[in-house]
C-alpha cells in the first residue's frame, strides 16, 4: 500500500480517461466506472464511482506496480481549492478513517467544480 503518511502529496496532471492504465479495468467492478483520470510521470490516480485507485509504479522496470483503493464509504471529509492568480494548481485533499489526508495538487486546466460535484454525489451517497 502506498505510504501516504510519509508522501500525503501526489502532483498529478488531468489525463483522458482513455490513457489510463488498462489494469484499472481489471479491478472494477460491475457498475463501476472511471470519470477522471490523472498521472505523474509513472504513476496513476484514477476516480470512481465507487473509490480512488492510485497505481504506484515500483522500480527501475516499472513491472511491479502497488494498486492502493480508497472507497469512497471510508471518506469522512473532503475539501477542493481551485487555482488562483500566482497559484496555477488545484487541490483536492480527502480524510480517510484508517489512512488519514491524502492530497491531490492537479497541474494545469482542470474543472474542479464539475469534479467536486461528482465527488460529492458519491461521497454523500
């Protein structure tokens, strides 16, 4: 499991959900779908409607790949921030039960009210 305790942050750019991973398709399961999608260099973050799953690329290979799984049931709390004038990034942070604040700074154009509306429906569900 990704240690969020020593790495809260992850830096991620909005990608098309085409260019996700094809191993996230695996682990859905029936009636769950992707509706946001976001990467670093080597690593994947992609949102559900059902969970968060980050895929942490692992050595110099990049064969070994850590699958982490937020559902969404375990989100006590959560917060967006959107870009200003001198700060060009979002944020979206969520507080977990078990694992703590995991932080989410997206890069670039990102619509960060439509994001927070699906959030929320599920979330709040």
């Amino acid at each position: 499991m990704i240690d969020f305790e020593s790495s809260p942050i992850f830096k991620l750019k909005p990608i098309d959900i085409s260019e996700a991973r094809d191993d996230f398709n695996k682990f859905l399961i029936e009636g769950e779908s992707i509706f946001a999608g976001f990467k670093t260099i080597r690593d994947q973050v992609v949102f559900t409607n059902k969970r968060i799953i980050a895929a942490n690329v692992q050595g110099i290979t990049g064969s070994k790949v850590d699958y982490t799984s937020l559902p969404y049931s375990k989100i006590q709390a959560f917060s967006v921030e959107s870009s200003g004038t001198f700060d060009l990034d979002c944020e979206i942070v969520v507080y977990l039960s078990e694992v703590g604040k995991v932080k989410f700074e997206i890069k670039g154009s990102f619509d960060l009210i439509q994001f927070n509306q699906y959030i929320s429906k599920y979330v709040l569900a």
